[in-house]
C-alpha cells in the first residue's frame, strides 16, 4: 500500500517507543527468578538459553506489555497474530555496558528493568535515529529532532521498541542490576 499525501502534516516512517511498567508484585517475582537462574552467576553465559521456556510469569507479563503496546501504538489486537518470545538476562555486574546494536530478525523487542537504579549510576538505555544523515544539511535549531533518546531506567520500567532501532547501554556503576530483553516474533502456523 502506498502512502499518500492528501493535506497536512503527514510524519512517515516512524519508530515508536513505548514506556510502560509492571506491576510490583510481578518484577518482585521476576526478581526472584532471575536470583534463582544460573545465567545470573554468569551474565556472559549462554544468551541462547530462552527464560520464557522456563518461565509462565514471564510469558504472560510479556505478551500483556506487549499486548498493550500493539492496542495504543497501532489499534490492533496481538491476539488475532502468532507470536514467540525469546527472553535472556542481560549482565548485571558493576561496570556492564553494552555496544551499539539491534535485534535483527525481531520486529520488536521489550526491555524489563526488574532491578534498577537510574540515580547518578548510569546504566542509561541509548535510543539513536535509525535514519542515517538524516540530520545533514539542518541548522542547530533542527537538531533535538535528530538527538538520541536517552532513558533512565526504574525498577519496573519496561520499553518497548522495534527491534531495527540501533541502541546501546551505558556502563553503569551498580552492584546489582538485571534487566530482561524480550524480543518478539511473528509465525505463520503454515
């Protein structure tokens, strides 16, 4: 379907990112369980282990957030689409960071900040433009369209993405944090 232009302001090609949260109760169990899990112990382990394998409560708080993502950026029920989940624990020791990337293959991914301190600790996650010079040619009065989104992660907090969006995280100075990636995918039963 082309897009077309019938009058106004049209904003073409967008990248919403989404912030939501979940409930206390719920990253208090997450918590727990990603304590229990051997990944824990080893945050460079083996990233091909799926947590939502293991895990109902993770599965069901990450096809709720999903599920609300879908209803307020794009109208549409996630429950008429096949989907899979792929979750891991990222690295939790003083001085993680993690390098620029995406998560080809995954049309969207959430990221559930089951422990975490945004004060003075770092840690920020790091959104860019994926529109490469997108910026050149502008003036400086252009510029905070073209500028990094930058979140400081709470306890709780939750973002959702798509997953071509370029991103990094900034080393954090905490003795303790865990976050759970979890991308998304689309299946035809066929």
């Amino acid at each position: 379907m082309m897009k077309k232009l019938d009058q106004g302001v049209n904003q073409l090609w967008p990248s919403p990112v989404y912030k939501t949260s979940i409930a206390k109760e719920d990253c208090e169990s997450l918590l727990t369980m990603c304590l229990e899990s051997q990944n824990i112990a080893d945050p460079d382990g083996d990233a091909t282990s799926n947590l939502i394998e293991t895990s109902d409560l993770l599965k069901r708080i990450a096809n709720e957030k999903f599920s609300e993502f879908f209803k307020e950026v794009y109208s549409i029920d996630l429950e008429n689409y096949n989907v899979l989940y792929k979750a891991w624990l990222t690295g939790s020791t003083n001085g993680y960071s993690m390098e620029t990337h995406n998560h080809s293959g995954s049309p969207f991914v959430a990221v559930f900040y089951v422990l975490s301190e945004h004060t003075e600790k770092g840690g920020e996650l790091v959104i860019t433009d994926p529109r490469t010079n997108a910026n050149r040619g502008y003036t400086a009065d252009f510029m905070e369209q073209f500028s990094p989104l930058v979140f400081k992660p709470n306890t709780g907090d939750v973002i959702i993405f798509p997953g071509f969006l370029y991103h990094h995280v900034r080393a954090y100075n905490s003795k303790l944090r865990i976050a759970i990636p979890v991308d998304l995918f689309f299946y035809n039963e066929n």
